[in-house]
C-alpha cells in the first residue's frame, strides 16, 4: 500500500466465500440496473453499466468483522470503519463495465472483493489502474493511458486501493462472462487508535 496504494490480497477464508455467494445471489432479487453513458461528474459518477443491490447480513458481517478491520490497519498503519453499508455490483451482461474514475472522498479506502467471476475472456473484467500515475488527471489519462496495471481477480480474492488517489476502471464484459464484487468504502476511524 505504501508503494502505489495497491494490494492484492485474500480476506476471505473458503468458508466466508460460500456464504459472500449466497448473500449476493439472495440480494440481486432487489438489484438495479444502472447505465450512464457519460457525465459531467468525471471522479465518483463515472460512465458505467452494471447492476447493483444493497447486500445481506453476510456481507455487513464481512465488512465489519474485527479479522479484516485488523488486516486493513496492517496493510496500511492506519485504523479503518466501513463508510456505509456493503453492497453488490453484478456484471452479468456483455458489455457491462466501469468507466475511468476516482472514488468518492467518502471512499479513503476501497476494498474490492471478487465472489464469482465464471468464463472470463482475455480482457473482459480486468479491472485496470494507474498507480504510478496519481498526480495525473483522468483526462490526462484517458488522452496518454500508458502506465496501466492490469487486475483479475479470482473469486475469493480482495483488492485493497487507495480509490481516492489511484485512477481505475473495470474493463467491459465479453459475452457469457459473470462477476459479482462486493465493492466496500472504507473511512479512517478516528475513535481507534493508529
């Protein structure tokens, strides 16, 4: 985290997964569908088609738990609290995706968590960064993108980024291609200790 505000990790043991699957199969019953093809708010609305829901208790369990509450602080010498509760975003469709942004100032850390991810396709689903580009605005990016850093993570794996600083976006879908993330916002708790 220190060196580009990246980690990849897992925070989910095997068990925690099954119950991550369920939850986000339970919960896309109440998902929307959201598709904006541009905006003017170029950091935290970002161009994007996806599906999202509100998550179960699963999920909120995952987020709150001391367990990853403590590898948060490790990884980072920082003590975190979730900043809202958890949700799901579901790419489902080909062509489904997250356009180029920054996270919102809610979002100090965002922890990304992959629970499904089934007939992936070269680049479909990668999600791509740009961490040694963060003095660099997104339309500076978006006219030069050299420098990206590409992700794909596998189911039960978590990616730890500093949303707010490093630039990124989920690369669309190819046909018959399913991820399901958990996408977490993360705030310093100022009532822990460092």
């Amino acid at each position: 985290m220190r060196h580009g505000g990246i980690l990849r990790t897992r925070l989910v043991r095997p068990a925690d997964l099954e119950a991550l699957v369920r939850d986000a199969v339970e919960s896309h019953a109440r998902a929307t569908e959201a598709r904006v093809e541009s905006s003017a708010d170029l950091r935290g609305d970002p161009e994007r088609w996806l599906e999202s829901a509100p998550g179960g208790d699963a999920i909120n369990r995952f987020a709150t738990s001391e367990a990853v509450l403590e590898r948060l602080r490790c990884a980072t010498d920082v003590p975190w609290q979730p900043a809202g509760p958890g949700s799901w975003s579901y790419y489902r469709r080909s062509g489904h995706h997250l356009g180029l942004h920054q996270d919102l100032a809610v979002c100090d850390l965002a922890v990304i968590t992959c629970v499904v991810d089934e007939g992936d396709s070269r680049d479909s689903g990668v999600l791509r960064l740009w961490p040694s580009r963060v003095r660099d605005d997104l339309d500076a990016i978006r006219r030069d993108p050299t420098g990206a850093v590409d992700i794909r993570l596998q189911a039960g794996e978590t990616l730890v980024l500093l949303g707010g600083i490093v630039a990124h976006q989920l690369m669309p879908l190819a046909p018959d291609h399913v991820r399901i993330v958990a996408p977490l916002c993360y705030q310093v708790d100022p009532t822990r200790p460092e």
